[in-house]
C-alpha cells in the first residue's frame, strides 16, 4: 500500500462490508423513490446492468411486496415499478439505521469534519457517476 489510492481501495471495500441489508433491494429501492417510478429499462439504462439482471432483483422485490409493478400513467407500454407502501416502510427504516449508525460513528467528529468528509464524499461519487455515464439523482 505504497500510495494514497491504494488505501482508498482497500478503505472503500472495508465499508462495503459494514452494510448488513440487501444491499441491491436498497440501491434499488432508493433509485425507484427518487425516479417515482421506473421501467426496467430505465433501471437497466441507469444502473448499467442487462436486463436479465434487473429482472432477478426486481422480481424479488416485488415477491418480497417491496415494490408493484403498475401500467405506464404516462400511457406507455413499458410497465414500471414503484416502491409499495412495505417498500417506503422498508427503505425508511433502513434509511433510519443507517443514518444512526452513521452518528455513531461520527460522534466524535466535529460538524466541520462531517461536513467535509461528506463533501468530498459526494465529490468522489460524482466523479466516479460522470466517468461512468450514469449520474445518480440527489436530493435538494
């Protein structure tokens, strides 16, 4: 671990660790929230993945009752999907853990290091969204 990215690897695989929900039923959860709703198509457009793919986890979701899958409003012929009411329960609470967790772990920072580790956070992932070509919407 001779320079600094090395340790941004190895730092950044750790915290994939530190996440005990299914991870894609989240990920997955949270796009279609921001979306309101979305086709399989948009999902498999926004998260680069093929379709076979998609259909496996949103299958899940919906057998779990975490999403529905409803008729175009919009009178188009692609069905989308849209978190359930269990969905929005769902995502709420693991939001909510997650951010206590968080907390915790940031308790003995100051507000000037959280707010700085979230902005370069944010910049990192922003960095990595346009290389990649799939921006992920974010609030305000």
């Amino acid at each position: 671990m001779d320079k600094p990215t090395d340790l941004i690897e190895y730092e950044t695989m750790l915290l994939g660790q530190h996440r005990h929900v299914d991870r894609s039923a989240y990920i997955l959860l949270s796009r279609i929230r921001m979306a309101g709703m979305m086709s399989i198509g948009q999902l498999s457009e926004a998260f680069g993945l093929d379709v076979s793919t998609l259909n496996r986890h949103t299958s899940a979701l919906l057998r779990a009752g975490l999403a529905e899958r409803i008729a175009d409003p919009g009178g188009g012929i692609a069905r989308k999907f849209r978190l359930s009411e269990a969905g929005e329960r769902y995502l709420d609470s693991e939001r909510a853990r997650h951010i206590s967790g968080l907390e915790k772990v940031l308790a003995g920072w100051t507000p000037d290091e959280v707010a700085s580790f979230a902005a370069y956070l944010r910049r990192f992932n922003t960095d990595v969204e346009r290389l990649g070509g799939r921006s992920w919407p974010r609030p305000g």
